[in-house]
C-alpha cells in the first residue's frame, strides 16, 4: 500500500495569490499614507524636592592657633604662647591660669592667699613691708607680697585695686590687655619667703609679661615686672645658676 505523504511544496494556485498577498499587508502596515506616525511626547514628571531629615554632618573647626586668644582672634603674641585651657594638671595652678586667661579680677582676688606679716616703718631690702599710714612699726598686718621693681605687700584692702589697675595692663597704659600662658615653673627659692611652690609666667601681646608665684593655698606673689619686662627674661636662672625644672617649658617657633 503505498504511503500518503503530505503536500510539501506550493501549488500553482498559491504561487499566483502569493505576490498580492504580500502586497496587501504592506499597504496596511503603511495605512496607505505616506506621512510618519505621529509619536507621543510625555512631560517629564515634576520632582519636588523634600527636606531629608537625619544626623547633621558636623563640621570641622580649625585648630586654635597658639598664638592667637580665645575672643580676641585679631590680637598676634610677639612670643609664642601655649594653647588656651593648657593646664598642669596641679589644681592650685590651673585656677590661677584659667582666672588670669580669663582676665577674671573677683577670682584672682578670690585665690590670693593673705598671711601675717610684720610691718616696718621703712624699707629693708626685698621685704619692705612698710606698714600703712596710721600703723605702728612691728604691726602684724595680712598681705600677699608683691613686686614691682622692689618688693612690697598688698593688703587685703587693695588687692582688688592692684590688680584691675595694674595686673591687666601695661605700665603707664590704661588698656587691658590679654594675657596668655607663656610657661609654669617650680621654685627653688622664695626670697620673699612667702611659702611660694610655682610661678606662672603671663605674656601680653607684645611679649611683656607677668608672674604669678603659687602655692597649694592660692597666689603668694604678684610680680607686675619692672619697666614692662620681657617675660623671657623672667624665666632667669636661680642665684645658684640652677635651671628653672619646668612643669610647661616656653615654647619655641
């Protein structure tokens, strides 16, 4: 029996319908017009932009400059000075620094630590201690000792005055200047036997200076210098040549 196979090939009849076929679907694919589709535009959506909240990024701050004080940045130190808020790390010290940066009158009054001296009615040497008008010789009388070009004291009725018209100013200015901490050291000796541990070393501006001599009770000495003394030279050796032993050396450029 032989076998059925299927028509594979085109017949004549659809070799002739086959071109007009074709024909037909291309002119319905064009739609019969020479002109190109029209395209569709879309707007771009409108983006309103919206607040993000979250952790602020912080911002860096510069690194204080050593020689330029806390609220006075135009002010330049003619010496190099240490950074605002150095401390020692002795209690007794760095309150007396942080009053006398501050430019704090009530609170170096507050540290100053009085004792009992003997007045004289005249001058001896470095402890003058003259009594006050009205006192009588060998009056015992409370002081902190103090020092201009010679030694003296200030009693507990002029402290305030001492230091407001003195400590914050330059001889024969009335500006107050700012003070900056130029170095602490220990002391060897106290010629004016006061109990004196450190001084404090001051700086103004232009490189003058002033002292501050402590103990574990408070302020023992106010040096206001001589004739607007250079603060470096009032690091000085001790009478026996020693080097000052530094707790904050001065710096160096």
């Amino acid at each position: 029996m032989p076998r059925l196979l299927p028509r594979l090939l085109p017949t004549r009849s659809s070799l002739v319908l086959m071109p007009v076929l074709v024909a037909i679907l291309l002119f319905a694919a064009c739609g019969g017009d020479d002109d190109p589709p029209a395209t569709a535009t879309v707007a771009a959506p409108s983006v309103t932009a919206t607040a993000t909240s979250g952790t602020p990024t912080a911002t860096p701050t510069a690194t204080p400059d050593p020689t330029t004080a806390p609220g006075t940045s135009d002010v330049q130190w003619d010496v190099p000075v240490h950074a605002p808020a150095t401390r020692t790390g002795v209690d007794a010290v760095d309150r007396v620094i942080a009053a006398a940066e501050a430019g704090d009158v009530a609170a170096l009054v507050e540290l100053a630590a009085f004792r009992d001296v003997q007045c004289k009615d005249s001058d001896t040497g470095m402890h003058p201690y003259q009594c006050p008008p009205g006192v009588a010789d060998g009056t015992i009388v409370s002081a902190v000792s103090a020092a201009y070009c010679e030694g003296t004291f200030i009693s507990p009725d002029d402290i305030e005055q001492a230091i407001a018209g003195s400590f914050f100013r330059l001889l024969g200015q009335d500006d107050v200047r700012p003070l900056r901490l130029y170095a602490v050291a220990e002391l060897d000796e106290d010629p004016f036997e006061a109990g004196s541990t450190y001084r404090v070393l001051l700086a103004f501006p232009d490189g003058t200076g002033r002292q501050l001599w402590v103990n574990a009770d408070g302020i023992t000495v106010v040096w206001f210098g001589c004739g607007n003394a250079p603060v470096a030279q009032m690091t000085a050796t001790s009478s026996a040549g020693a080097e000052p032993n530094y707790l904050l050396s001065p710096l160096t450029r």
